[in-house]
C-alpha cells in the first residue's frame, strides 16, 4: 500500500491510497469536509463524507501525468516503470503542478 497527502493551495485536503491490489480510494479529511468555503478538488471528485474507489488511478490524477518524451525523460531519471502511474504521480505532482493541487507521498516509517 501506498499512500500521498492531497494539498489544495498547500493545505491538506486528504489522502490518496493505492493498495496492494492495485486499486485506488481517495477521502477527503473531515475537516475540509465540514469547512463550506472549501471546495472540492474537481469536478469528477466532489466534496462526500464517503471514500471514492476505483480499480485505477481516478481521471483526475491520471490527467496530471507528465506524457510523451516527458513522461519517458521522468521514467528513466528517476528510475520509475513506465505503468508505475502512482510513482510517476508522486514525482511529477510534488513540487510543480499545473493548477491549486499537488500530491506529497507519505513516507511509511
């Protein structure tokens, strides 16, 4: 299992999990929740209570994806399979996204 904090303009939103079958959920904190000046992070994953699941990486996230040469440049620098879609989020998603929302992987101690 692997899991990512999602941040909205640097603040955390809530958390972005692959698990070892493959599968993605994505929940927002219930503090962002219950905050109505909060928005949700796009369209196709509005602010529920209830986990979104999916068998794989939600449309959103796929679409923040570098592609292309790009995509091939990032693969090989950072050693990352080509299909590994929620590695190359974590790298691509950390620092320099297009738009509010970035994804920080969560380090298992």
């Amino acid at each position: 299992m692997r899991q990512a904090k999602i941040l909205y303009k640097d603040e955390e939103v809530g958390i972005l999990t692959q698990h070892d079958d493959g599968s993605f959920t994505f929940r927002y904190y219930d503090t962002w929740i219950a905050d109505s000046k909060k928005p949700g992070i796009s369209l196709t994953l509005p602010k529920i209570e209830q986990e979104y699941h999916s068998k794989f990486l939600f449309s959103f996230f796929y679409n923040m994806l570098p592609e292309g040469s790009n995509k091939q440049v990032v693969c090989k620098h950072n050693r990352i399979d080509k299909d590994d879609y929620f590695g190359l989020l974590m790298i691509s998603a950390k620092n320099d996204s297009v738009g509010a929302v970035r994804v920080v992987k969560i380090e298992n101690s």
